[in-house]
C-alpha cells in the first residue's frame, strides 16, 4: 500500500510520523488501523492556501494506538493570509486628486528660516559698531550721584537735538539772539569735592591742579583729584541768571610735553550729568580726544551748573601712569537772562 503524503481528514502535509501533526488522524501506510476500506481519490488542498509549518518534534516516536475507532477529525482550521504591502504607493489615477501636502515644502521653511536668522545676525553686527564701544555700555550702568537713580541716555528730538533725561520745573524758555551768546565761563566760580596735590614737571617747574584751572581756557592746565572720581560732584556758580544753549569740557589733563602723554597717563572721564537749577539734567557721553567736547543743552534758565562724574576710566599704565581724575577746561555757552 502506497503511503499518502497528504492527509486523508484534513489535506494537510504528512510529515514522517504515523498521525497527521494536524488533526491527528492515524495515516494510512503507517498505521495498521488507518487502513482505508476502499481507495478514494486524493483532494489537493485549496488553491492559494499555504500549509502552516511542521512542527518539531514529531509523533514517530509516539506509542501505537490501541485497537479501536479512530478519533474524530477536528475541524480544519483554514490560515487567511494578508495581502502583501506593495513596496511603493501605486500613482494616483487620472483625475484622482492629489495626495496631501509636498514633499519639498519643509525644504522650502528651513531656508527661509535661515535666511531671517543670517539677516538678523548681519543687521545687529552692523548696527553694534561705532567710534566710541563703550558708550552703550556706559548709557545703560551709569548712575546719578545724589541718589536720582540709574542715568537714561538722551533721546533725539524732531530738530535732531538731543532731549532732556529729566525736564525741570521751570517753564519754556525763549532762546536768546545769536549776537547774544558768548562765553559765560570766564566769571563762573567752580567748587570741586577735592584736589590733588601740587607737584613738578620735568623742567621742575611747579605745576598746580586747582579749580580754576578749569576756566582759563588752558589745556595744559588741569584740575585733579585723587583716585576714581566716578560719582564726584562739580558745581559751576555763574553770579547771575542765564540762559544757556551749550555746555562741554575736556575729560582728562591734556598736556603733552614731548614724549610724555598726559592724557593718557591719567583717568578720563567717559561720561557725566549736567544738571541746571530747575532740575533738568541732561547725560554726555564722551570719547578719547583731546579736545573740547560739547553738548547742546538748550535753551535753559539757570545760575548753577553741578556736573556729575558718572563714569571715569581706569587709572594711565606704563612709567607715566597716574591714580588721578582730571578735567582741562569747561566751557559754558549762553546769555544773560
């Protein structure tokens, strides 16, 4: 008798054994009651249909059945296979609307987002320069020296002039003819919170830094104070009412004799507040030049000056090197009320 290779319950593959691993039905050939009472024709198992894998180990090894019917076929059990998943979305037929979104639209935002951020980058380095870094940096730390607070940069105007920190209390006032102004420094009488002392220059000639020195209109004379004036207070009596338009000074000791640098020898002064009787101050900013350097204040009433030291530099380095503020000139500009 020829051995079926598959199983005559169920269809099912046989293995080597003497049941089906499937249904368990003894397997005609290897079994003696598995014998079939007439030949019947094989049924192949269903198209598309694929068999479940044998499973190890087998029942070759299994002891034989003792006579009797065989047991019942359990019913087959049929594996419904997944169509397979094409690799690649089939195109969209004819007419079809297209699929959502573009495959090159997040090229597109991250390019724009990098050009904003190049642009911006480019307009703050641009913008950030200048003759003067520290100025920015002085506007923003310096400090008022009675207690008024942190000093606000001055603002421009619709003329271009820059505008008060703080207004005052007195009214507008008319600014004075142009063949009116000159300079009110000369009469002016300054006091000054300290004063260094008198020394000698290389010629051993004395050299004197009292505060006059500040209105002779001399640059190679100076007022001098010990140490980091920063937060110090300067006040300028006028004698009378004026009106004034312009202030300024020179903030360091400009003296140069041959090879010695004065200017650079002692501290500078980077920034201070001028303040007039009725309360209005107004910040200057200043650079390292030796010059006189001026600021419109315009027009504005007053009899004092007080000029605030808001910021001064470290002291001069090398063998000229000073621990000293100093300030050449003052200049006040206006009329007589």
């Amino acid at each position: 008798m020829t051995t079926p290779t598959d199983c005559t319950s169920c269809g099912h593959v046989l293995g080597v054994g003497r049941f089906c691993t499937n249904c368990g039905q003894p397997v005609p050939g290897r079994h003696p009651e598995a014998a079939p009472a007439t030949s019947a024709p094989v049924v192949p198992p269903p198209t598309g249909q694929l068999p479940p894998a044998a499973r190890y180990p087998l029942y070759a090894d299994a002891p034989a059945s003792p006579p009797g019917p065989p047991p019942a076929a359990p019913p087959a059990v049929t594996t419904q296979l997944a169509p397979p998943v094409p690799a690649f979305a089939p195109p969209s037929a004819p007419g079809s609307p297209a699929r959502a979104g573009t495959p090159w639209l997040p090229w597109l935002l991250g390019i724009v987002v990098l050009a904003l951020v190049a642009g911006i980058g480019t307009f703050l380095l641009v913008s950030g320069g200048g003759d003067d870094p520290d100025a920015s940096d002085r506007s923003a730390r310096g400090q008022g020296t009675d207690g008024a607070g942190p000093v606000t940069p001055p603002s421009a105007g619709a003329s271009g002039e820059p505008l008060p920190d703080s207004t005052g209390t007195g009214g507008p006032v008319e600014p004075p003819a142009t063949a009116d102004l000159r300079d009110l420094t000369s009469t002016a009488k300054a006091e000054v919170p300290a004063t260094a002392p008198a020394s000698r220059d290389r010629q051993n000639h004395p050299v004197t830094y009292v505060a006059g020195n500040m209105l002779d209109g001399r640059p190679r004379t100076a007022w001098r104070m010990p140490g980091d004036g920063t937060g110090a207070t300067l006040v300028f009596d006028l004698g009378r009412d004026v009106v004034l338009t312009e202030v300024g000074l020179v903030n360091g000791y400009a003296k140069v004799d041959g090879t010695d640098n004065w200017y650079r020898g002692n501290r500078r002064i980077l920034a201070v507040q001028w303040e007039f009787d009725d309360g209005t101050r107004i910040t200057q900013d200043l650079r390292d030049r030796q010059g006189v350097q001026l600021q419109p204040v315009g027009p504005v009433a007053t009899r004092r000056v007080m000029l605030h030291l808001v910021e001064v530099s470290a002291p001069g380095k090398g063998p000229n090197g000073r621990d000293f503020t100093a300030i050449s000139d003052v200049r006040l500009r206006g009329a007589p009320a």
